[in-house]
C-alpha cells in the first residue's frame, strides 16, 4: 500500500480515442495523488496497449457526442455515422480538439501511467483469443487472467469499469 493506504482498480473494455481517455487521466490522477493503481486491459482495451496506436471515434451509437463548431455545439446524429468517411471525420475533428486544447495524447498519458508506477495487466485470454503478440505491446506489462485482476480487486478501495 502507498502512503495513502488507497488504491483503485480499472477495468479497460474500450479502445476508441474517446474511450481511452477516461481510465488513463483517472489512473494516472489517482497515482499523482499516491494511490496504488491496477489497470486490467481486456477486449478490445486491450488495443490501448499497443506499441503503436492508431485511434479512432466513431459517431455510431454515441447518442451524446457534440463537438464545438462554430461557437455552439453540434450534435453528430447516429444516421450520420452509417454515411461513409464519417468516423474518419469524427476522429480528425476529435483529434484537431485534444491538440488545439493542449489535451495530452494516449501515448502520453500512457507513458505517465508507466513512469508513476500504475500496474498494467494484459488479459491472456484476450490476447489468446485476438492472436495478440506480447511483441505487439508495450514494455512492462503483466500478463494474467481475470482471477489475477478479481484477486487484486478485492483488495482495492475504488474498482470502476470503463
């Protein structure tokens, strides 16, 4: 335990650009704050540990997504994530955003996580059932299956699935 005596678990099942941003900013904020934080990458998380990232959004489904166009907020509706180009659209826009913001990339917040010690665990089943190649992922991962991940979490004060 850290000097805290907190710690917090994740659960990753998203691989999108805007799912990716949600259980890195929150691990490495609960790292800053001396939490011990686990990390399992499972499905199609997983992807998020891959050397190389090649993120997408996708408006499909994302009833709630609005971008800031033209000093309001535009909603992109699902009809128009069926209409070809729109995902690729969706995730230039996104990423003109997080840049014109000063927002950090995956790939930074992933090294943050890295460099503040949060434990990450890649699903072997997963990996098994995708063909996934620990050649394929980043350096300093553990390996393991769900019984690893729920025998940590029974431990951890915070367990959030994203």
């Amino acid at each position: 335990m850290t000097a805290a005596g907190k710690s917090m678990s994740l659960i990753v099942t998203k691989g999108s650009l805007d799912w990716a941003y949600p259980p890195f900013v929150l691990a490495t904020t609960a790292a800053s704050m001396g939490l011990d934080v686990t990390m399992f990458f499972t499905f199609y998380g997983l992807t998020l540990l891959k050397k190389t990232l090649d993120l997408k959004v996708t408006t499909l489904g994302n009833a709630a997504m609005e971008m800031p166009m033209m000093g309001m907020h535009m909603v992109m509706p699902n009809l128009m994530g069926a209409l070809p180009g729109m995902d690729g659209m969706a995730t230039s826009m996104m990423k003109d955003l997080i840049k014109k913001k000063g927002v950090a990339s995956i790939e930074e917040l992933r090294e943050a996580a890295v460099e503040a010690e949060v434990r990450m665990i890649a699903c072997q089943m997963t990996m098994d059932l995708f063909e996934y190649k620990q050649a394929d992922l980043i350096d300093g991962l553990e390996f393991a299956g769900a019984a690893t991940y729920i025998e940590t979490a029974t431990n951890c004060h915070i367990n959030l699935f994203i």
